[in-house]
C-alpha cells in the first residue's frame, strides 16, 4: 500500500508539473487587430501601437523632447514674432551661433525669408547643417488645395525641402482640410510632423482628433508662470503631445510683472542666473518646449544659458503656485 500510495502522488506531482510549465498565451502580434474592430478603434490601436499615447520625457543632457512623429525637437528655441527679414535673419543667425536648434516662425509673420537667410548664412559658414536645426512655422486656414500650395510657398521662402514641423496657426475656417493637407505633405516628405497652435481646451483638441489620421505632435499655446493650462498638459499626455510656449515671460506690457515677481527675483538670486532664466528654466522642467523671442543676440545668449542648473522641486512648486489661469491674448 505504501508503494501504490508513493506512486500516486508522484503521478500526481508530475501532472501538476507539467500544468505549469505550459506556456501562458502569448500576445497578439502588433498591428493584428480582429476583424470586427471599428475603425476608429483601429486608429486608438495604431496610436498606441506607434507609442503617442505615452508621455514624453525631456531630455536636458541633449536638450530635446523625442516627439510622437519619432524625431527629436530642441526644448527651446528662438521665436521670431515681430521681426522684419532683416532683424529675422541676424536673430537666426546668432542663436544658431550661441547654440540654439530650434527656430520658429510663420508664415501670418512675413520673415521666412529672412529666417532662411539666417539658416544659409549659419550653414555656410560651417556653424550647423540642415539637419541639426529645428523649423516649425504656421499658416492659417483655408481649402485643402490652398493649404497644400501654401506649403510650397512656405518652403520656398526659408530656402528648405522640408519643414521640421507646421501648425495651424489657430482654429478658423476648413481646418480638417488644412490638417489633411499637411498630413499630405508628411507623407510626401515636405513636412516631418504637425500639430496646432492656439488650442486651448479638450475639446478644441477632441475636435482635431476626431478627423486626424496623423496625431498632433505639439500643442503652441500662450503659456507662462502666470497661466500654465496644467489641465490641457496633462490632458494630452495620453496621446504624447507636446505643448510649446509662446510669450514665456507674457509678451510686451507683461514682462515687468513676471521679471519683478517677488519669487522669481529670490529665485535669481538663489540660483545666481537672471529672471528671464528662472522662468526658462521653470518652463523646461515643467514640460513645457520654450520659445523666447529677442532680437538681441546677448539676450538670445542669455536665455540659451539654462542647462548649468536646476530649479529644486520646492522651488519649482513655489512658482507653479503662481498660476491664476490669467491670459493676456485672445487669440
């Protein structure tokens, strides 16, 4: 009996051995969706499947955000709003020489000329390569056929064969058939990513998604220590879109106020960097690409010199308490 009982409970083990070591079911090959899926399903799937519903981390050792289009962007740059060909072309220039990659204009701001000038000039005197520089520039609504000639006419003026990444420059008229145009454009290679600029609520961004086949890779948008739309950030880190800053330090008539707030200024003494530095380097940190314009090259200088330090997460709660939801622009 002993005998009979031993064998029964090896037999016993063997079986419950051989039932664990069955492999568990593995996934579904990526990309192989059942064949009753919606398409809208299957486009939340290819979204997921190409990674931009994961958030994206900025990288201060290289001093970029890897977008959901798969290329590399600079967290900041120089914008060019305001400025003539001429003044465009030495702000370019010079920022491109103190090290900046990242360059923004449009085409409502009449100087992608004067930006292109800026570019050959920095390219030819061996200062950058083409690829190493960052172009977004912006156009406004219109029919899908005028949107498409509009980006020719776009990379004609800065003298390039691609455009790193355009948006439309803020809601208006057809912008399905604007968004479809651009997503044309990326397909042929004249563009490499897109998104939207001046979108400041969900469902502004529901909107563009419910039509875009490509999703948005940035989100350009007035934000600075005293509106910082946390919610919108937030809210598209799902679908790994970025959000940019025009106006950081509020725009003129505003900079005084952010400058000369009591926090920022202990913090310039802190960290011994200027004001226009603490909030650079707060934008940063917070997740927010930054584009301040200047025509000053010691003032490009100044706002490029923000990767030696780091604000403390005390100090960076301290001025993302400043936040009041105040915009100083309608558009």
């Amino acid at each position: 009996m002993k005998r009979q009982h031993f064998l029964s409970i090896l037999i016993l083990l063997t079986f419950l051995l051989i039932a664990g070591c069955t492999p568990e079911k593995q996934p579904e090959t990526p990309g192989a969706l059942p064949q009753t899926q919606s398409e809208t399903d299957t486009e939340e799937h290819n979204r997921e499947e190409d990674g931009t519903t994961q958030a994206m981390e900025f990288d201060f050792e290289s001093g970029t955000v890897t977008l959901n289009s798969g290329y590399k962007m600079p967290i900041i740059g120089l914008g060019t709003w305001t400025l003539d060909d001429e003044e465009a072309e030495n702000s370019v220039y010079h920022a491109l020489k103190c090290g900046m990659r990242l360059i923004d204009t449009a085409r409502y701001y009449g100087n992608e000329v004067g930006v292109g000038r800026g570019l050959k000039k920095a390219i030819d005197e061996g200062i950058v390569e083409r690829e190493e520089v960052f172009i977004t520039s912006k156009i406004y609504g219109g029919d899908y056929d005028r949107a498409g000639g509009i980006i020719n006419d776009a990379l004609k003026d800065l003298g390039v064969e691609y455009i790193d990444l355009l948006l439309i420059h803020q809601p208006g008229y057809d912008d399905e058939g604007v968004y479809k145009a651009m997503e044309d454009a990326v397909r042929d290679g004249r563009l490499r990513s897109i998104g939207i600029s001046n979108y400041y609520t969900k469902e502004a961004v529901d909107k563009v998604l419910s039509f875009a086949a490509i999703t948005p890779a940035v989100i350009q948008n007035e934000n600075h220590i005293f509106y910082q739309n946390n919610e919108l950030k937030e809210y598209v880190k799902q679908y790994g879109i970025v959000l940019e800053s025009w106006y950081p330090f509020g725009g003129r008539g505003h900079t005084g106020d952010h400058f000369g707030n009591e926090i920022i200024t202990e913090l310039a003494g802190k960290y011994g960097k200027t004001a226009a530095q603490i909030i650079l380097r707060w934008h940063m940190q917070a997740g927010y690409v930054v584009i301040p314009g200047s025509s000053n090259p010691d003032h490009i200088a100044e706002n490029y010199d923000v990767f030696d330090f780091e604000l403390s997460p005390e100090d960076m709660a301290r001025i993302t308490a400043l936040d009041r939801q105040e915009r100083y622009e309608n558009w």
